[in-house]
C-alpha cells in the first residue's frame, strides 16, 4: 500500500515543506504554517518528469505526444455573453467555455447576489441550453431554502436552475459530471473540502486542491466555473497567489458599506482587458446595472466649489468622469498630513514637490487631503493633473468653473504628459455637457470637439496660467 505523505502548508504564501516550522521561509509570516495531508504520490502528479533516472519512475517517452507549433490549429474560444452587460464587459465579452472566474470580495459585498442574478439571466438564455438544466449552483454557505428566499426578494424567475447544497468536493465533481451543466456556480470556494485531506476547509491546502479540481474539471468538460471567495480581514483572500495563478480571470468587488454602489474589477483576465470595471448599484432588489457610470460619480454642485475638478479617467476600455477633490489647510503639525483617498499616496506626495520646484507653489506648512469621490480608485497617471488642479483650487479657496474636465500626467520635470486615449476622453466630457477641457497637448485631436473650448498644455506652469 502506499502511504500517505504528510506536508506542511503556509497559510499566508502557500508554501509547501516537509517540516513544520513557527515561520515560512517562503513569505516570512509567523504561525502561519499547518499541516495537511497529500494523497499518494502517484496520485497527485500524473505522469511527472521523464528523465533518465529518476528512480522509480514508470513514464515513458511518448514523442507523438509533441506536435509542432505551426500545425495546431489555433482554437478560438467560445465565449457566450451571460445577458448581464456589465458583467460581460468586466469578463471581456462574456462567459468563456472551460474558463474558470475568481470572483473575490469582502463578506457581504453582493457576491452571491450578483451570481444568483446571472445564473438567472443564463438560465434564461437559449445560448446556454442543456439537456439536465444550463447551470448548478453549489451553496455551501445558505441552505436551499435561504437561497431560494433569496431569488424570490429578487423577483428572479427560477426556471431551470439547479441548486446543490454541498462541501464535498468529490460529490460535487460526481454531480457536475453526472448533470453536465454549462456553467458551474461555487458558493463558496472556502466551504469545500476534499476527502484527502484532513486539514478544515477554508486552510490553504483545502482551497488550493479543491479549487485544482474543480480548475482541471473546467478544462476538461468545457464548463465555466464561478468560484466565490471570501477576502479574509488581512485583505486577502485565503491562499491568495496560489488561486489567483490558477484560474483564467481574476474579478474583484469593490464598494464602501455605506455607499450603494459595487465596482466589480478585473484584476487578471486571460480573455480580456485588465482593470477593465463592471458598475453596479445595490438595491431592495438586488444589484442594478449602471450602464452609464459618469453619471453617477459626478455629483455635480449646482454652484462651484473650491477643491473640485471633474477628471477624464478610464477604466478598462471605457472613459469616466469621476469628481477629485482636495482639502488644504493649514497644518499645525511638523510634519503636515497628505492623505489619498482612491488615489495613490505616493503620487500626491510627488506632485506636491512638483508644484513647489516648477510651479512655484509651496505646500510644506499645509496638510492636503484628496479623495475621489464615489469611492472609485483611480491608479492612472492622468489623474495628476487633476489632482494637482484640486489641491491648488482649495490652497487658493477659489473654485473653478463647473463646466471644466481635466486630465493629463505630470512628469518630474514639470512636463504634461499624453495620456492613452485622448480623443475618447474629451468625447465622454462632451457627452456629459463639459464646455472646457485642459489637457495634454499631444492629447487633443486635429479637428478638436465639438462643443468643447480644449486649452492644451505643454508644462505645469501654462496649466497653472490656465486657473
Ligand atoms: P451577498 O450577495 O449575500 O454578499 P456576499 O455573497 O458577497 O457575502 O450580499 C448581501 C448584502 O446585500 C446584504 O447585506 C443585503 C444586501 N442585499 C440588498 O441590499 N438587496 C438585495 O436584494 C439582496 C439580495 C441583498
Ligand atoms: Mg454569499
């Protein structure tokens, strides 16, 4: 018989070693290491190297197996959209067959939610038809009954939709396979356990080969698979590198609990574009598409307001106008305070020493706060130049015009930088009534926009000029 070999597992990094230790040599995080049980080695790594001489290994050279680059015939992926827009555009386009999606989130978010909601409009979806029922939705966290509840307060229309409340991911397989459903739903990836291993579900180990299984079940039934994951209090989700690696598109739920609003995110997409952003708003019933975002961030004054500015940002592959403000003030403090709020700290600390050495404009006795408002982050460089526009409106109490849309990257030296996509920018601006724009001079078009008075800039002082 074949012994089972015992493995201790990182609980931060996932790291694997023979011993346990008080703390990872991977990641260096302290009791962060428990153990777990592999099942035979045979069992675990089919088929593993070849090579002369590894002892006691059964493999064969098998050279049909190698087939030349250039006489594969490449394989479009098949990709159905779910009938949920924004969804479809954070997954670039919709659901792909044999793809596996993370979606990650903290507890509460609207995960399930927004998962129940889609396996709903698939269902309905003749594109998705199968013989037992088009989706299995997995609950190991809310009884059939709360689930059912659930889609009701939806006023979803059940149909076909299967649901399975179970953790053991050796019947789920055995039930997926059985049912042969196009999309697979689990809720979520934390409550699974496999019979091989002894450690609790949601450890590491447990997450890592249950989510392994049901990846490589993915591939080979050409199934999509959903698996949920709850973002642990550290702000990871539990085993994160290891997940993230595994699976073809990464989505992340962002929001603030008191703020309706749910930003879904694709931090990794192996079938589209990263940091590409799905808009959602909760309500009574569930979450509510925001086909057009612009309108929401901007919460327009009706009368100007020093320290803000509309800036043109982009979120993947679509332009928003989302409203940056700043607060200065003077500080009490030696060392003042500078805090970004959806922006990047280190950036305004670097724009503040911009505007000191090329605009002449000191901030050294001031505190600068800046937010985004909406609870968007924004991580483009085209913020600078809104950012630094805010922070100077608010130093001088004076507030710029309403009808002004700003965006443009500030260099070291006191350069406006082009940003991507320029002529997109000032379209959406113009769309949404903006009259004025300044920005970047490589940024503006030949034949310019209508209805919109574009000032392009070369350096910070001719933006400055500009106020
Ligand atoms: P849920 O999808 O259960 O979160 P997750 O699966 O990410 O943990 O989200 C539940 C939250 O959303 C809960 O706080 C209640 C709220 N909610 C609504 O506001 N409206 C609704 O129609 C539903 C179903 C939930
Ligand atoms: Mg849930």
């Amino acid at each position: 018989t074949k012994k089972s070999r015992s493995v201790y597992v990182c609980n931060s990094c996932g790291a694997q070693s023979p011993k346990w230790s008080g703390r990872c040599t991977d990641c260096g995080a302290w009791n962060s290491i428990e153990q777990g049980v592999l099942p035979p080695k045979t069992q675990t790594r089919p088929g593993g190297g070849g090579y002369a001489g590894a002892a006691g290994n059964a493999a064969r050279a098998d050279l049909s197996a190698i087939h030349r680059l250039a006489e594969i015939a490449p394989e479009q992926e098949v990709r159905t959209p779910s009938g949920i827009a924004e969804l479809d555009r954070v997954l670039g386009g919709g659901l792909v067959q044999g793809s596996v999606v993370l979606i990650g989130g903290d507890p509460g978010i609207g995960k399930s939610t927004l998962l129940l909601q889609a396996s709903a409009a698939i269902d309905a979806n003749p594109a998705f038809a199968s013989s037992k029922g088009s989706v299995l939705y997995v609950t190991g966290e809310e009884s059939p009954q709360q689930v059912s509840l659930r889609a009701q307060r939806l006023g979803l229309e059940p149909g076909g939709l299967n649901l399975l409340a179970e953790t053991c991911i050796e019947q789920i397989l055995a039930t997926a396979a059985a049912e042969a459903p196009r999309v697979l739903v689990i809720d979520s990836i934390q409550t699974l356990f496999t019979e091989a291993l002894t450690s609790a579900p949601g450890s590491v180990s447990q997450v890592r080969e249950t989510a392994a299984q049901l990846v490589r079940y993915a591939k080979l039934t050409d199934t999509t698979v959903f698996l949920v994951g709850h973002v642990t209090k550290e702000g990871a989700l539990a085993g994160p590198r290891v997940l993230e690696h595994m699976v073809d598109t990464v989505l992340y739920f962002e929001g603030e609990s008191g703020n309706a609003h749910r930003l879904v995110r694709a931090v990794k997409n192996r079938f589209g574009a990263v940091n590409e952003l799905g808009v959602f708003a909760m309500t009574d019933r569930g979450l509510r598409q925001v086909l057009n975002p612009s309108a929401i961030f901007l919460s327009r004054h009706s009368e100007p307001a020093p320290g803000s500015v509309v800036l043109v940002t982009r979120e993947g592959t679509r332009p928003m106008l989302v409203e940056v403000q700043a607060l200065v003030d003077q500080s009490p403090l030696a060392n003042p305070r500078r805090l970004a709020v959806g922006l990047e700290q280190n950036r305004l600390a670097m724009l503040l020493a911009v505007l000191h050495r090329h605009g002449g404009i000191a901030m050294f006795d001031q505190d600068v706060f800046t937010n985004v408002v909406g609870g968007v982050r924004v991580t483009e460089t085209a913020a600078d130049l809104a950012v630094l526009f805010a922070v100077l409106s608010s130093f001088r109490d004076k507030a710029l015009p309403v009808d002004l849309a700003v965006f443009g990257e500030v260099g070291l030296s006191g350069e406006i930088r082009p940003v991507p996509n320029g002529p997109d920018r000032l379209r959406e601006a113009a769309k949404h009534g903006f009259k004025q724009a300044v920005v970047p001079k490589a940024n503006v078009p030949k034949g310019g926009i209508d209805g919109l008075e574009i000032r392009p800039v070369l350096s910070l002082r001719e933006a400055i000029d500009t106020l």
